[in-house]
C-alpha cells in the first residue's frame, strides 16, 4: 500500500488561531456535512457490530463443517438463511467471520494508532515547541523513517518476530507514526507562537504543563483527523500484509486473510473474495470519510 | 541557493547513513548468520569457521563498516538462497520495478492533475464533490483488491491483457493502475489545493481583468504556478510507488524488486531484504533530495524560509 | 439478482475459458511447452533441492543408470547396459557407450565414477541424503565397467539408481564447481537447459542428439518452459488465457470446474505423495513440549477426520494411510499397524489423561494445499487445541522444521518417486535431520530393514517398525494425493501415478 505523502495532510491542517470560539458551532457544523454524517453513520454501525460480534454472529466463526463448505451466499441460486453470506473453504459460516473480523481489524487500527500516535505526538510536539536543534534531531528521525519503504520492513520486521496479531500491531504501531509527529510539529509550532502559551510562559508554568494543558488540547483536532486516517491505513496495511501471508496467522478471521484465502475461489466463486472485499472499503471509506469530515468542520477554510 | 543545497544534501546523506544502519541491523537480528551461510547440517566446526572466515566474530561496528564500505561497491554478498549475488539479483530485478513505478506515476499524473485542476477551477460545484469522492473511494480499495478485480475483468473475462509475468508492455498496464492508483488521491487534492491559491491571487485577477479567455488564464498562469508543490509530491510518490510495489508485483506475479524481497522474506534470505530496503531508501532519499532542490529553485520562497 | 450473479460466474467460466487460444502466447503454433508450477528449486542440481519441480527438471534433463517402466515395474537398461550383483554389497555395471553430454563430451564410466563418488563426499552437502547414502564408493574397474561399493546390503539399490541417481559430467561439472553448474547444468537427458532464471523458472530445448534407443524414447515437443507461478489463482488465469500450457496440483473445487471448459483437458491421478503431520516428540520448542507425550500425538491423530476431508476437500484417488510411507512402495504395509480413526472424544480423553484438560496453544507449520493445513487447525481446535499456522516457502519451513523451531509440521513427501519404503519411511525415521523423534529402537529396526537380503525378513522388519511408529504416533499419515493435471487440449500427455511429468514423452496434436 503506498502512503499518500504527509504534506498532503500538512497543508491541510493549518491550527486555528482563536480554538475556544470555534467549538460552539462544530456540532452544528458536523452534522451539516454529508460526508462526515455518512461516514460516521457506518462507523458507528461497524463498531457496534464488532462490540456485539458474540451475540450477533449466527455460528460460531471458527466451528468447520467440511460437508458444508462453499455454500453461496443467500442471493445465488443455492444459498440458504441459514448461511446468509454462505460458508468458506471449510464450511465455516462466513457472515459470522466477517462480523468477528470486524473486531480484529478495528483492534489492529485503534491500537496501533494509540501506539504510533503516542510515538508521533511526542516527537511532533517536542519538535514544534523546543524547535532549534531538537527540531532538527526529532525532524531527521522523521525523515529517517519516511526513507524506509513501510510495507517491506513492515513484512520483514513481521517475519521476525514471527506473524501474530500482537507481532502486527507493535510493528505497525512503531512503523506508522510519522504523519503525527509532522502534523503535530505544525500545530504545536504555531500554538507555541501563541499568546497565552507566552502567559502560561510568563507566569512561570513548568514545560511539562505547558505542554499538557496548553498544546495538546488544542492540538487535538488535528490529532484526531491524523489518527482516523492512519487508523485506516493501518487497516489496509494489516489486510495487504495477511494477504502476503505475513499478517495474522489463521485461523483469525481477518478480513486481509479472508481475501487472501478466497482468492483461490476468485474465478468460478467471486463472492468468496467480493464479500470480505466490500466490508474492508466499507470501513476504510467510513473512517477515511469521518477523517476527511473532521478535517473540513474543524478547519472549514482549508476544505479539501 | 548554494548553502540552501549544500545544507540539504548533508540531511540527506545522514539520512542514508542512519538507513544504512537500520538495514544492516536488519540482516544481523535475523538470526545468527554463520549458521545462516554454514546451511542447516553444518557441523559445530564448521560453523565456526565460517564465522572466523566471513569476520563474523569481530565487533559489530567494525563489521558495519566492513558492510558499509562494501555497500558502497555495490557488493552485498551472497544469496542464502539461489547460489548468485546479491547484486546481481537486484539488478535484474530492478527495471521491472522502476518502469512500473515510471508508468505508474505517469498515469497517476495524468489523471490527477487535470482532475485537481478541475475541481479547482468548478470549485464548490458537483464536478468538485465528484472528483472528491472519487478521491475517498479510491483510497479505501486496497490495492490487492483493485490489482485482483482487474485480472478477472480484462485478463480472464475480456481477454485483452495477459496475466502475469513481465513478457510485453502489455503485462505492465493492470499492475501500473493498481498502483498508480494510489497515488491519484494526493496529486489531486495537492493539485487542487495549489490552483485555488493561484486563482485567488492578485496576478490571476489581473489577468482576468485585462480580458484573458478562462482557459489561458488557467492553462498558462495559473497551472505553472500551481504544478510547483506537485513536482516535490510526485517525486515522494515516487518513492513510496517503488516500496509500494512489492504487493502489486506479488499480485501480478512480476519479477521485480518487491517480489524479490517479498520471496526472499519468506525465505528468509536476509542478504536480499537488506539490500532492497537499503536501495528503495536511498533512491527515497536521492528523490525528496532532488525535489527540494529543485522546488527551491522553481519558488525562492522556498529557500529563503 | 440471482440471474446476474449466476450469470457473471458463467460468463467468467465459459467465455474465458472459450476465448483462450486467441491469446496464446505460447503453445502449439511456436512449439513450446509452457508448463508453470508454484515452487522453485533452491538449485537446479538435482542433488542440492528435494522439491518435486527440481526432480522434474532432474528427469527431463538427465539420464540414469537404469529405467523402470512405470506401467510394469520391470527395471531396464539406460546408461547402463548390464549390471550384476558381485556379492549383496558389490554391483558391477556395464556403462552405454557413445551417449553424450548436451556440451557434446561423451558420456563414459568416468562420469560415473565421478557422479557417485562426488555425491556421496561430505562436501557435495546433498539435500537428501537417504538417496546415496548406500554407496560406499564407485570404482573404474575396465574402459566401460563401474564397481558399486555399498556401505552395507540394500537390495533397493537398483531402485534409486533408476530415480534420484543421474549422471553428472565429470569434466564439465569439475570445471565450473557447483555455483557454475547451478547456474548451467548439464546432463545427457531428452532436454538440454537454455536458461536458469532465478525466480522465474527454466527454459530447455530437445536434445536433437538424444540417443537413440533410449527407453525414454525421443522427446517430440521442441521446447519446454518452466515457469514459476506461486500464485495457483495466477497458474489458473494463465491457463485459462493460454498464457501457459501446463499446470498442475489444481485444487478439488478448480479442477471440477475447469471439466466443463472446452479446450482444456483435466487430468486426475493418484501419486505417490503422501501427506502427513510430524510432530516435534523432542519437545524442542515451547509449543511442541506437549507432544513429547505419545497421548498428546494420538490425540492429535484421532481428532482428526481424514475421511471427511478428503470427500470435501482433497476429490478423488486420494487414500487414506495408516502407515508412515506409501501403501504400495516396497515394505510399505498397514498390516498390523494401529489405526486412528476419527474419535474426538477418545482425543479429549487423551488429552485429559496427558494433564491437558483444556488443551494447549502451539504452532502448525505447512508450506502447501494451505486448506488442507486450516482443516487440520479446525479439527484441533475442535478438542481444544489452539494451533496457529505458520505458512512458509519450503526451503524456510524444511530449514525451522531442521531446527527442532515445528512443533508439528504438516508434510508432504513424494519419495522421490522411488517405489521402495526406504524412501520414505527411512527419510523420516533413520535418524538423519528430518528425523524428529530420534527413537533408537525404530532406527535401528529400518537400518537392518534396508540392509537385508531376505525379502521375507525385510517386509518383516518394515512391518515392525511402521507398527512402532503408528504406536508412538509419531508421524500422523493423512492421505495419499491426487494430482490433477490441467492442459490445453492441444497436448497429448499422461500422467503416472509417480508423480513425474514426462515431457519427454508429451506431443501435441
């Protein structure tokens, strides 16, 4: 998966001068944008889905019934209720792994964006406030990882430490982290220039305090946006590296390796593949959606 | 201009010297290499002699620098896997992935540009809200997804494409979509981005003003100005269209760099994965490196900032 | 939405498969054979892989010392034109004359002497070494005749010489050493190598000079390409688009499908490959220490149901094994041979009496027929084994496996098409590095087994040790496999139970 360039969002995510003021019509705001209201629809119904997967799910994800397998879904000619989306290569009930999926791949994008945000945070924000020559360490280091080409290390860092859904998440985690230290290093350089960061200076506030009750509230929309979307790359890097057979290991029910395992039914079963196909853009189109959404109602002159 | 590149080119090469670094310990964590080279039956002995022949036993900053100096020389020693050099594996590797990655980013260009220039220029109006859209849907397909639904559409179904394999330049088009594809979505916005700032501009409305027809305002002002930004982000995409590539060549069966490594992972012929990683960086490095200078001196803001 | 559905699988079936010769990129009209499998031999030696794509090359390009007819069994002359037993540990043998190499150096009983001496020198680091490990050394012994020494009696001799055994040129071979002769190898067999693509495959041509009066007869198709494709969805569209000829190991559910394509002709056979689950009895890795308790393994053994997967999964001609080798290799017998059939209760109950109550994490390891290895996990889970799979390239799982790293590893194993349970039982179970059970009373039963004259003794002794094998359930014997074959209808080709494509024999219409 190639990664769109940071200054794409960089340009973007020019942080507000006057953050207090602009809050009072976000809600209203939020709710008038379509996209953001689509996206965000689904998501909530992806997440939901995924919280009640136990209660939901009609079959048990990993029970096989070899006498059962390659059921088509309920709408072909030989499918049934009883398997609403079919059965896979082992007679396991596809509606039920797609719905488990959905919690593995929303546990691989929200944990490795609480790791790479951790990492990206710290790095942007004591690259934007200290500036000078920690901004010129912490922006090497930046540059550094950008140089490495994400999907091979990843593939060969999994490699490894062995593919694992854990093994994936540290890795993606320690990989994906610089679209936060770049958009937080722009953030925080301007809010740092502020006048009430001068006051909080002036008064004699520690750094540390500076930094937590200053900068990073009022960096934390733009923090948001980054983490909706890297949670989305996160998620189709996971399903590209099952698909090379270096993500989760089976019998997981991840979405990647449910494409992957169907691409052998892909000519004379097309279903096999297009069902879980269509869940990952599903989910990828509803973050990116809430992402791009967000990015829109909290800074409306830069749209787009 | 000359210390704005000097100081540029000094970011860049310590960037590859830390890459160097991450490459080298790359081979060195993936097991214990005596062992790796001696072959699986080797005698306790026998090992050791190869560590004592292949320097194994020194210290490891003096075995990096070994490396590095060899690197240099384009020498990465040999496969664990097929009996030939690292070196010469790579280099027949490498045209496939570089014309993959030169068509891709062509083709990306191409649709993108004028696609931002459009929405630019119809702001606000539908045209706008579908190019957008098409920007968000495309990057929510994978690319596997994408490079799969081609196959079965013009290669089984419509018989226009050959498969797999890198025979003709026919073998080229599917896998260079997918992977261009990827890259449409920031060239565009960046696009986009860069004409309504040019647009809404003093010299533009000037030239409006002075009774200009639309389109040689758009295609002769305005569009010189707005391509500066998207010749650094196309030289980044470059770069990333290069590592990206490994899951498109998979797809597609091409033997190029990405199917190289992606193999030699799962082989675990650490000899080639380094060297990939190690070569896909420094042409990162080279490309952002050329793209700064480059954009410097199309827009001297840039340099005095 | 049932018509469309229904109907966008037909149109992709039909239309595609209908279309294909249009695209042909290479077949009948430039008279090259494009035949694409998914692994790629580490070295195109034939000595230095054991995958069965190298085995391929290695009998398309090669010759033998001695032939056997794979539709009666009866062992004829090749290079060598008469052998006779000495004494059981001696076998002289008459070398053809005016046979030569691709490179034009003739073929005499030097290269003989040479190949044999060479393979079986520790420096020559031969993959499997149960294949030469019989031989002593090889004497010159007159201008045409070689003296076989054994390491000690093996009636199975002539066997291996008719399989994993070809000639090398000795001069050719000692010139450019084996990085060079990987690179290109020669041999005096119906095709000549062109070109050794790493990561792409092969090309050869016919040996125009074959010599006549070769019990493989003359070769008819001009040149074959072996392409490697590990992708079986890409093998499959490249088939249907005519972009390869030949292919093989096509899935049960594909190969049902592709019958009903037009200008492609399915092909299903037994082979000699039995699939089979081994498991680390040392206990050499975290994961594996359960299986150091021979209930925990036939445990494993009853969980699992052999028979349901290969009604579902594995399709026609595959058979369920009960003993550790192929049932009708020489020795090979499940006489007598404890069975374990499908019982998960029985497995629970084992596990609970091995302090398992609730079962154990560990690791599968496989590197093909990936389902096969996920139907295994289901089985597992089943009774309460959490297994995950890792899925490797062979040469990486054979090499982890070597280790001790597999606490099972799900293998498969053709025996080198040798028809003889040395071959295959000997490769797991003697002690060498495959052997991960190290179980000195089974070593020692299979050592005397190969080496005893006494047919009667020796299927005795088999019987013994395969009996002692199934009882310590140290190899858990899936099935035989099927092999389906798919290939333009233009191509006149058989297959052998063997496993051995011969596209010396092939020709097209």
């Amino acid at each position: 998966m190639t990664v769109a360039a940071p200054v794409d969002i960089g340009t973007g995510l020019e942080a507000p001068a006057a953050p207090q003021r602009r809050r009072a019509g976000l809600l209203r705001r939020s709710f008038g944008h379509s996209g953001l209201v689509l996206g965000g629809t689904m998501l909530v119904a992806i997440i939901a889905i995924a919280l009640a997967a136990p209660l939901l799910a009609p079959h048990d994800p990993y029970n096989q019934d070899l006498a059962h397998r390659l059921i088509p879904p309920v709408w072909q000619a030989k499918g049934g209720w009883d398997h609403a989306l079919g059965t896979d290569k082992l007679g396991r009930d596809y509606l039920s792994r797609l719905i488990f999926g959905a919690r593995i791949s929303l546990l691989i994008g929200t944990l490795t964006v609480l790791i790479s945000g951790t990492i990206g945070t710290v790095i942007g924000v004591c690259a934007g406030y200290f500036g000078g020559r920690v901004d010129a360490v912490l922006s090497y280091i930046v540059t550094t990882r950008l140089a490495l080409p994400v999907v091979l290390v990843a593939l060969a860092s999994a490699a490894l430490v062995g593919s694992s859904l854990q093994g994936v998440i540290v890795v993606l985690g320690l990989l994906l982290w610089d679209r936060f230290a770049v958009v937080t290093r722009s953030a925080t350089q301007q809010i740092a220039r502020t006048d009430y960061v001068a006051a909080a200076r002036a008064i004699g506030c520690s750094t540390l305090r500076i930094l937590i009750s200053e900068i990073l509230p009022n960096i934390l929309n733009a923090l948001i946006v980054v983490a909706t979307l890297e949670m989305a790359h996160a998620i189709l890097l996971e399903a590209a590296l099952s698909f090379l057979g270096l993500g989760v290991q089976p019998p997981l029910p991840s979405w990647g390796l449910m494409i992957s395992e169907g691409k052998q039914y892909m000519f004379f079963s097309p279903w096999v593949i297009g069902i879980p196909a269509a869940a990952l853009v599903a989910l990828v189109l509803a973050i990116n959606l809430v992402g791009d959404g967000l990015r829109d109602v909290t800074a409306p002159e830069n749209r787009g | 201009m000359l210390s704005f590149t000097s100081q540029r080119l000094a970011v860049a090469l310590s960037v590859a010297l830390t890459v160097s670094i991450v490459a080298f310990l790359l081979l060195h964590l993936s097991g214990d290499l005596a062992t790796a080279i001696a072959g699986p039956e080797a005698t306790a002995a026998q090992i050791a002699e190869i560590r004592h022949q292949f320097g194994l036993d020194r210290p490891m900053t003096l075995q990096y620098l070994d490396w590095l100096w060899r690197a240099l020389h384009f020498d990465f020693g040999n496969s664990f896997y097929y009996r030939d050099t690292v070196t010469s594996l790579v280099a027949s590797r490498m045209p496939v992935t570089m014309t993959l990655g030169a068509i891709s980013l062509m083709l990306a260009l191409v649709i993108a540009i004028p696609l931002g220039v459009l929405a630019a220029v119809y702001s606000g109006t539908i045209v706008d809200r579908l190019a957008l859209g098409f920007c968000v849907l495309g990057q929510a397909v994978p690319a596997f997804c994408l490079g799969l639904g081609l196959i079965i559409v013009f290669a089984v179904h419509l018989h226009w494409l050959p498969v797999s394999g890198t025979a003709s330049w026919k073998n080229y088009i599917m896998p260079s979509v997918a992977l261009g594809w990827y890259a449409v979505p920031a060239v565009m916005r960046l696009s986009r981005n860069g004409m309504l700032e040019v647009l809404s501009s003093d010299y533009i409305r000037t030239a409006r003003a002075k009774g200009l027809r639309p389109t040689v305002v758009i295609l002769k002002h305005a569009l010189r100005n707005a391509i500066i930004p998207v010749v650094a982000l196309a030289a980044v995409q470059f770069g990333f269209m290069l590592g990206g590539s490994i899951v498109i060549e998979a797809v597609f069966n091409m033997q190029g760099l990405g199917y190289l490594a992606w193999e030699a992972i799962a082989r675990n012929d650490f000899p080639v994965v380094q060297a990939v990683v190690l070569i896909l960086a420094v042409i990162y490095v080279a490309l952002t490196f050329l793209a700064d200078v480059a954009n410097a001196f199309l827009d001297p803001r840039i340099r005095l900032a | 939405m049932k018509t469309v559905y229904s109907s966008i699988a037909g149109l992709l079936a039909v239309i595609a498969i209908a279309g294909a010769p249009a695209a042909a990129l290479a077949s009948k009209s430039n008279d090259t054979l494009v035949y694409a499998s998914d692994s790629e031999p580490e070295n195109v030696s034939p000595y230095h892989n054991n995958l069965r794509e190298g085995v391929i090359i290695a009998r398309n390009v090669f010759d033998n010392l001695i032939y056997r007819d794979p539709a009666t069994g009866k062992y004829m002359p090749q290079l060598a034109t008469h052998w006779t037993w000495v004494d059981p540990t001696t076998l002289d043998l008459t070398i053809r004359q005016g046979v030569t190499f691709h490179n034009g150096d003739p073929l005499t009983a030097d290269d003989v002497v040479f190949t044999l001496n060479y393979v079986v020198s520790p420096d020559a680091k031969v993959v499997t070494k149960q294949n030469v490990d019989w031989i002593k050394s090889a004497e010159k012994i007159g201008n045409d005749k070689v003296r076989i020494h054994l390491v000690g009696p093996f009636p199975a001799a002539i066997e291996y010489l008719a399989g994993p055994i070809p000639i090398y040129p000795a001069n050719y071979f000692k010139k450019v050493g084996l990085d060079g002769f990987s690179k290109a190898p020669i041999g005096s067999g119906p095709y000549k190598i062109t070109a050794v693509i790493p990561g792409k495959g092969v090309k050869m041509e016919k040996n125009t000079h074959y010599w006549k009066g070769s019990p493989l007869g003359q070769p008819s198709i001009g040149k074959l390409d072996f392409r490697v494709i590990p992708d079986a969805e890409t093998r499959l569209a490249e088939l249907m688009t005519g972009g390869v000829d030949w292919i093989w190991r096509v899935p049960k559910d594909q190969a049902t499908q592709l019958k009903s394509a037009p200008n492609i002709t399915v092909l299903s056979a037994e082979t000699m490959r039995v699939g089979f689950l081994q498991f680390d009895a040392l206990g050499r890795t975290p994961g594996a220490v359960p299986f150091k308790d021979p209930r925990v393994r036939q445990a494993v053994s009853y969980a699992i149901d052999r028979k349901a997967m290969i009604d579902n999964l594995v399709g026609g001609g595959a058979r369920i094994m009960h003993s550790a080798c192929f049932i009708d290799q020489f020795g090979c017998t499940d006489e007598g041979v404890p069975r374990y059939d499908y019982n998960p209760a029985k497995a629970k109950e084992l596990l609970k009496e091995a302090g398992y109550p609730n079962g154990f994490k560990t690791e599968i390891y496989a590197y093909r027929e990936r389902e096969y290895a996920e139907a295994v996990i289901g089985y597992l889970r089943a009774v309460g084994i959490d297994a995950h799979l890792n899925y490797l390239k062979y040469a990486a799982m054979r090499d982890a496996h070597r280790a001790g790293k597999t606490p099972i590893t799900f293998q498969t194993w053709g025996s080198f098409s040798v028809a003889d349970a040395s071959a295959f039982t000997g490769v797991w179970f003697k002690g060498d590095a495959d052997d991960s059970s190290h179980d000195t009373e089974i070593q020692t039963l299979l050592k005397e087994a190969d080496t005893s004259v006494d047919t009667d003794k020796r299927l005795k002794t088999y019987q013994k040790a395969l009996k002692l094998i199934a009882e310590k359930a140290y190899l858990f014997p899936l099935f035989s496999y099927p092999a389906n074959y798919a290939f333009t209808s233009d191509l006149v080709f058989t297959a052998q139970p063997d496993e051995l494509p011969r596209f010396y024999a092939a020709h097209w219409k």
